[in-house]
C-alpha cells in the first residue's frame, strides 16, 4: 500500500487537530489526545491505547514499531510547530482517548489501598504522584473535584506513562466518602498540623491516602471524614512543608513498607 504523501504546511488539517488537542476542551470534543515521546507512546499501547494518527520525521524515528494505517511524514521543522514542547523525538501521536471511570466503574472492582488527589491544579504533580503510586503498587488512583484531565500533555510526561493504567477514577467527594466509609476503608488525610506522625499510622488495613492542594490542603470535608490526620516528621529549621508530589510518595510507600513486611511475617508463619 502506497504511504500518504507527506505533510508540508502548518495549515494541513492534522497539524491543526493537533494543535486543538492541547487544550482540555479541545481533547474533550474530539475524544483524542496527544502524545509526543517515544516511551509513553509504548506504554500506551501496552495498556491497550490506539493510535489514530502518526506524524514523523523519517530521519528521526522508525515507526515499524507502532501501529497505524495514518501516518504521515513532515520536516523537523514542522514537527517542532506542532509538537506542545521540544520534540527531539521526532513523533506525535494522536491517541484515541478512554472514557473517564467513575464511580460505577469503582464498585466493581475490589481494591485496598487508594490513593486520593482532591482538588490539585498542578498537572507536573498529578503526574509524578501517578508515577509513585504505580512504583508503589497501590490498586486506585481517584482524582476528586479537579478540572484537569489524566490527558494533559504534562500529565502524561511527568507521569512517565503512568496515567494510562486502568485504576484512575474521576470522582467526586461526596459520594467517593460514603463508599469508602461503606467499605471499611481508613482514610488517612495528609495534614502538615496533623498530630500524628505518618510512621506511626497502620496502613496494614484497607486505606486511602488523602491528599489536598499544596495552597489550601484538604478541605473540611476530608478533614472531618479522616480517621487519623497524619503529618510529616520535619526536622529542618526553614521547611515546614514538602511538595505534594513529595509528600504523597512518602505516604505511599510508607503503606508499601508496612504491605511487604506483614507479608513476610505471614511467609515466616
């Protein structure tokens, strides 16, 4: 089958699609999204992710790898105009998106251990806790009361990937409250005036890690929810705070920790 001709003006309908897709509303109306790096590319697809279309740089990449009947070759140059950031890669890739999962997803799955973003608005650290909760095996990611989508191009890069697995919910706290109440659930709420030291919690039950907003933390409802406010030790004389991509990946694995040794302890029985 003879390949398309390339694309060689900044006007061609892809180059467009794609500059449209940078933005929420844009991904939202045409069910895609975009990926520009070679190893998120390959991580979709293992999570089953298709492409739609393929833009290229023939000197740069070879695409024998990746799957489509859509692809089309065009200039560094032009490739740089379209790409959100600096593509040395030499790929863009248009993505058809999955259906966000809510809450009727949820309740079909059985998890223990969560881990809860309410209200972030900073995409490089929804990504990098993404990124630590797959490192630190834990079964749902809930994204609560948040204008973003798992999509944004920033998400996807600091996630390295992570933001395509199957286990990140878009919920809301109401009703995400009353089901994990319903089940049993610890919820563990992430608070710098918390009494309580983060080693000192047992994550060794169902849990969910809460954590807010690095401005305003997390609001009253979770607060009162909360079955332990737990903070961390901070031994510093300036810092009273840590990032909340930091802080959320010393609670993570502090419940990894905690997983792996009540694991040996019943190995050793």
């Amino acid at each position: 089958m003879k390949p398309p001709p390339p694309i060689t003006s900044a006007q061609n309908s892809k180059i467009k699609l794609v500059q449209r897709l940078r933005s929420k509303r844009g991904r939202a109306a045409e069910a895609r999204f975009v990926i520009d790096y070679e190893r998120d590319l390959r991580r979709a697809l293992q999570q089953d992710y298709r492409i739609d279309t393929l833009l290229y740089c023939p000197d740069s990449v070879d695409i024998t790898a990746f799957p489509s009947s859509d692809a089309y070759a065009l200039s560094p140059r032009l490739l740089e105009r379209a790409s959100y950031r600096q593509n040395p890669g030499g790929i863009i890739a248009i993505m058809r998106s999955k259906p966000p999962l809510g809450m009727a997803q949820l309740q079909q799955q059985t998890i223990r251990s969560a881990l809860i973003l309410v209200n972030l608005r900073v995409p490089g650290n929804i990504g990098a806790l993404l990124r630590s909760a797959d490192a630190a095996a834990l079964d749902a990611v809930m994204l609560v009361d948040t204008a973003l989508d798992i999509y944004n191009p920033n998400i996807i890069r600091s996630s390295a990937g992570a933001c395509f697995r199957g286990h990140i919910y878009q919920l809301e706290s109401e009703p995400l409250i009353a089901w994990l109440n319903a089940g049993g659930f610890q919820i563990v709420a992430a608070d710098v005036t918390g009494r309580q030291s983060l080693y000192d919690v047992d994550f060794r039950q169902p849990c969910a890690i809460a954590l807010g907003a690095e401005a305003d933390g997390l609001d009253r409802r979770w607060r009162d929810a909360a079955h332990a406010l737990a903070a961390i030790p901070m031994a510093g004389r300036l810092a009273d705070s840590l990032n909340v991509s930091v802080s959320g990946a010393l609670f993570m694995y502090e419940r990894y920790r905690q997983s792996i040794s009540q694991q040996a302890a019943i190995s050793d029985f």
